[in-house]
C-alpha cells in the first residue's frame, strides 16, 4: 500500500485548521470515496481510516482504525495534499467538495 495522497478535512465539522490531521488515500478514487461515506453516513456509522502522522512534512508512521465522524455539511472539504517519497507537499493541489445530486466537485489549486 503506497500513500499517494495526504487529505486534510476542512469547514464548520472539522477542528483546527492549524494543527491539521491528515488521512492517507492510495488513489484519488479512494478519497473521493472516503468523502462520500462522510456526507452519506453523517456520523452515525464507523468509519475505517488511514491516520498519517505527519512531522515536518515527513510522514513518520500511519494507523488504521474504525472510527466515527463528526456529521458532514455541505461547506466541508477535503483538501488534497500530493506525497511523493513519504513526503507531503506543502501546498494542496486539489479540493473535494460536495456537488450537486450527491457528486463530487474537484477544484485545482
């Protein structure tokens, strides 16, 4: 399992936007699909995540565990941080957010 991608959750659900956590996806398809669990099951189903523990833009370990998520609102995104060697990015380089009919919107940075 190679982590391609960091993602950081944002909006009014989500805690501090300075101390981000991180969850690790292998593929773009794999985050777009973690981010559509979150707004169907608002909260009230686990949740199986990738935590990344991200120290200085290096990542120093991942942890898999099954969890809840804070319910979802149509302001919350994910912003996608792109990993190459076990590095994360500094800069996003793309944001999922929540489309029309239940889709995914992707913004490019």
């Amino acid at each position: 399992m190679t982590i391609k991608y960091a993602g950081v959750y944002t909006g009014p659900s989500y805690g501090n936007p300075w101390d981000p956590s991180f969850e690790g996806f292998t593929s773009l398809a794999e985050a777009e699909q973690r981010f559509r669990e979150r707004q169907e099951t608002s909260g009230t189903w686990r949740l199986n995540v990738r935590n990344l523990n991200v120290a200085h833009g290096i990542i120093t370990s991942t942890a898999e565990e099954s969890t809840y998520w804070p319910a979802t609102t149509p302001e919350d995104t994910i912003e996608l941080y792109r990993v190459f060697d076990g590095e994360v990015a500094g800069e996003p380089f793309l944001r999922l957010s929540a489309g029309p009919r239940g889709g995914i919107v992707r913004e490019n940075y």
